[in-house]
C-alpha cells in the first residue's frame, strides 16, 4: 500500500488534501531527478496548492488524517527547500 492510500476515497477536503500532497510530492520528486528551473517551479506550485488544500482539510473532524497529510507536507517542503539549497 502507498503512503499515500487513495482507495475509496471521495471527493472531500481531506482526500482533496492528500491528492494535492501525494502530486507534490511526485512534482518534488521530479525535480529533484531533472532539477531544472522549470521543474522546481512546478514543485513549489504543487506544494503552495497543497498548503492550501490541507488548510482546507484542517476544517474537518478527522485530525489523525490532517496531521498525517501536514507530515508528510512537511517532508515534500523539505526536499524541496535541499534541492534549492543545492543549486
């Protein structure tokens, strides 16, 4: 199973917030493997879309899931912010 698990999930904010972070994370991980200016670009703009999309999320009741999707934000911010550092 993934890390991040989108079966049968609907279209609420919490799984909204977990697509959003699992495309940052695809978009991170691909400028980290083809690091140009382009691709960052999209990385940050993934992420800023997942910002906003697990701030929605922190509206819900569910708070296990919105820490869980805020972690692993959290590490999509990180390798991004070395990739950066890198350059």
């Amino acid at each position: 199973m993934s890390r991040y698990d989108s079966s049968l999930q609907s279209q609420n904010p919490i799984s909204q917030a977990q697509n959003a972070v699992e495309k940052a994370h695809n978009a991170v991980s691909q400028a980290m493997t083809h690091p140009t200016e382009q691709s960052i670009q999209q990385a940050t703009n993934s992420l800023q879309h997942a910002d906003l999309a697990v701030e929605q999320a922190g509206l819900s009741r569910n708070e296990q899931a919105v820490e869980l999707a805020e972690e692993l934000l959290g590490e999509e911010h990180a390798r991004l912010n070395s990739l950066k550092d890198e350059q």
